[in-house]
C-alpha cells in the first residue's frame, strides 16, 4: 500500500518467490531494511492507523527475535515474515548458486539520505581500507555515485567504485547477493543492512573504520550499536576505528556464531512457504482493489499530513527518526520522492544474481 514496500526489489524477490510473474499491491506495511531499532517506529510512522486490525492490513516485519526491539512492547500488532534477501537466497540455491571469494573485499560505506548526508572525511576513511584490506570493490549508495568529492576519494585510493541502482529498482537486491555472494569479506563503518545480508548468507562481516557523521547522531549511537552486536565489530573495545583485521584465532567460531546472530535478526525462522507468503501478503488468485486504492491515493495524502504537521508521530518514532532534522522543508527538496509510481518489472526465471552497475 505503499512505495516502501517495493524498496530494493523486495517486492519482486517475493513475488519471484511466491510463483508469480509480476509484484502486486501489498495488503499492509514491508519493512525494508535492517533496524537496529523498532521498525514500527523506524519505518511504518507515516502510517499509525496500518496495523491496529491485522485482519485488514498487516505490519510486516522481518523478525520477532532482534535485540534491538520487542513485539511485545509495540502498540500494534507485527507479522514475522523474514527478510526478502533470505528468500532470494532460497531461490538462487535451488538453481545450484553458491558463495565465492572471486571478487575479494568489498567495502559498503554507511551512506545518507536524500535528507540527511553523511559528512566525514572519506579520503581518509578510503586509505584506510586500502591500508587492511588492500584495493577493493567498493559498493556507494547511488547518490553518493554522484558526488564528485566522494567518488574521487575511493578511487584515488586504489579501488574499484560499484552500486547496487537506486531503491526502486528492482534488480537491486540482485547486485547487492552478486556482491556479498562473491566477497571474500564484506565490511563497513558502520553497522547496517548490508553486513547483517553478508554474514547470514556465511560472507565474513565486519564493521570497522571511522564511522563518520551522520545528520545529528553522535557518538552515543555508535557506541551502542557496537555494545549491542559486539559480533560484527573489530575495531577494539575503545571503538577508535583503527583495527580492520580479523584474528585468525577463533575467526570460523566467530563467523559461525555472527551468521547465526544475523540470520535470527533477518528472521530465517519466519520465512514462509509461497503458498503461506502470498497469504500474508494479500496475493490472492485476483489482485484486490483496496491495497491499489491505498498505494495511488490514501497513502500519498497520509505522507503529506505528515510532513506538513496535520497529524503528529508517536514520541518513539520521532525519536526514531530524529538522526537529522525533523525540519518539514527539507521533504521539499525532494517533492515527488513519495510519489507512487507503476509497480516493478517482475524477475527473470529462473532468478539469477546481477553485476552491480560500475562507476565512472
């Protein structure tokens, strides 16, 4: 009922999944990435009254056995569905696809938003990858692809510059498996979605590096990130960023014990049989009117009472929220960035990984 739940090629990952040619309208709210808070509050805000009948539309979260947030303390009702990755995953081995280490390291910055940029000195952040783990893929969010600042400094640092498309396409999620699939280790300096993905599919993953700035985060959020999921951080206990290296000691306990950790976070033991999925989903044997009613119209005009201040989030999603600015005039840069548009392609079959899309 929204364009978020199209996000990343999600939607056609599952419907892939779930035997169909094409995505449809989701009867609800799909989580879209990792959070390392409620996604209730992270993601489905805009959205207060989704949810409160399950019967009608459902909140889709990936997992209900994440450290950062519980179920039991939302104020509606969450559905467990596991993340569209790990069904992607699913399909690919039932066509014989396999990991690799072809493409050596690949480093995925922590990137920003249309709203919110990260700032920090890349350079630096660049040499030091170079440093640990020599030239490698590295995979920038697809704005940051246009930053000429930013580009220049991975690739004067030796390395080959690579993205995944932009959020609404729906092979992204394809570029993403090719790259963690063939990584002989995916890390980042910052703990996100891209190395919880790596670590349950069994890539090595690590977090480590400056973590730059992001909007007004400080550096009490990073410490937490690292107190809470101490499994993918080895930048030493004090967080100074200095130390990419993995241990060889203990290095195949260590990477066994943040798989299993990841895929309990990504909800492995929620993934549905296609049947059950397009259940949850909505997708009956006809398309139905009123997740297309809600996506075209009701969902747009509830974004914008949002945004103008007509209707108000909860304190925990503002707080949620609140990395950058709650400024309503920043959305004005992006005007049509919420406005929905025809619904993706569906999936090549049989489902196959793509080559990211190379820089300049």
């Amino acid at each position: 009922m929204d364009i978020q739940n199209h996000y990343y090629g999600h939607s056609a990952v599952l419907a892939a999944y779930a035997g169909l040619p094409r995505p449809r309208h989701i009867a609800g709210l799909l989580q879209h990435g990792w959070t390392a808070v409620s996604p209730v509050a992270a993601h489905f805000a805009d959205f207060p009254r989704v949810g409160t009948d399950p019967r009608r539309r459902r909140l889709l979260v990936w997992s209900h056995g994440c450290r950062g947030w519980s179920p039991s303390g939302e104020d509606r009702e969450t559905t467990p569905v596991g993340a569209p990755l790990l069904y992607l995953e699913r399909l690919l081995r039932q066509h014989g696809w396999s990991r690799s280490d072809r493409l050596g390291p690949v480093f995925i910055p922590f990137h920003g938003t249309r709203l919110v940029r990260v700032t920090g000195e890349h350079a630096d952040l660049a040499r030091h990858v170079a440093k640990v783990d020599g030239p490698s893929t590295v995979c920038l969010h697809h704005e940051d692809m246009t930053d000429p600042e930013i580009t220049t400094a991975w690739a004067d640092a030796g390395h080959t510059l690579v993205t995944a498309g932009r959020r609404d396409d729906p092979h992204f999620l394809l570029r993403i498996m090719h790259l963690i699939g063939n990584a002989s280790r995916v890390s980042s300096n910052r703990l996100s979605t891209a190395v919880l993905y790596a670590a349950a599919i069994g890539t090595p993953a690590a977090v480590w590096g400056d973590p730059l700035t992001f909007g007004n985060q400080g550096a009490d959020a990073v410490a937490e990130l690292r107190a809470r999921w101490p499994e993918f951080h080895t930048d030493g206990a004090d967080g100074d960023g200095t130390d990419g290296s993995r241990p060889e000691t203990g290095a195949a306990e260590a990477d066994a014990a943040a798989t299993a950790l990841a895929r309990r976070e990504l909800g492995a033991d929620h993934l549905r049989e296609p049947a059950e999925l397009r259940a949850v989903l909505g997708w009956g044997r006809t398309p139905s009117i009123g997740p297309a009613v809600q996506y075209y119209a009701a969902s747009p005009l509830a974004k914008a009472a949002m945004v103008l201040g007509l209707t108000k989030r909860s304190e925990a999603s503002t707080r949620a929220m609140s990395a950058g600015s709650s400024n309503p005039l920043l959305w004005l840069r992006h005007p049509l960035a919420a406005l929905p548009r025809p619904l993706p392609e569906g999936l090549p079959t049989p489902v196959s990984t793509e080559e990211p899309l190379r820089g300049s």
